[in-house]
C-alpha cells in the first residue's frame, strides 16, 4: 500500500530544484541561451553555412564564431544577433510575450520548432 500511496507523490530531481526561484532563474537563462544556439546551428546547417562562411559574411576572425558557437553568444548585444541574422539572410525578432498568456507562448514555441 505505500508503494501505490508514494507513486503519485514522485517528483524528479529536476523538478525539485525548480521549485527553487533562483534555480529556476538560472536555468530559465541557460535554456534561452542554449534555443539561440541550437537555432543558429539549425539554420547554418540547413542552409550549408559553415562557421568560417559566417565569418567571412561577418567580416571577423573564424575563432569569433567559433567562441560564439561555443557560449559566447551569450555576451552578445541585440546588434550583434541582428549582423549574425543578416549573415545568414534571417531576421532576428526579440519578442516580449506576456508570462500569463500561455496560448502567445504555445503560438510562438510552434512556430520557432518549425526551424
């Protein structure tokens, strides 16, 4: 009888350490960090560009868009995204989307999961 009581109670790790706001804080950071990342290596995948053709495009160093590909796309300024954009005929759109509203935020993540 424990076992069927504890088995609607299991709540991960992962889970547990949300419930922490600074955790939560954090990761919520790193988790943006990382789709800007991923959607960087998407579309120079997708289209045949390689970090040196970005770099040519951009007009810096190879080892620039290496380090940026590496995290260091995290220090980068809205100018900064909006050249990498551009490099790789994009448009870069920040966009703020009210925390309540969770229809805007399933809209946009179908969306953006469509790249």
């Amino acid at each position: 009888k424990e076992k069927s009581a504890m088995k609607g109670k299991k709540t991960s790790v992962f889970n547990k350490l949300l419930e922490n706001e600074n955790f939560k804080k954090k990761y919520e950071n790193e988790k943006r960090i990382f789709e800007i990342e991923y959607q960087l290596a998407q579309i120079m995948e997708k289209s045949g560009v390689t970090q040196k053709d970005l770099a040519e495009r951009l007009e810096v160093d190879k080892s620039v868009v290496s380090k940026d590909m590496s995290g260091a796309i995290r220090k980068a300024g809205i100018k900064k995204l909006e050249a990498i954009a551009e490099a790789l005929g994009c448009d870069f759109i920040p966009i703020f989307v009210p925390k309540k509203d969770k229809k805007a935020h399933a809209k946009i993540l179908s969306i953006i999961s469509t790249f």
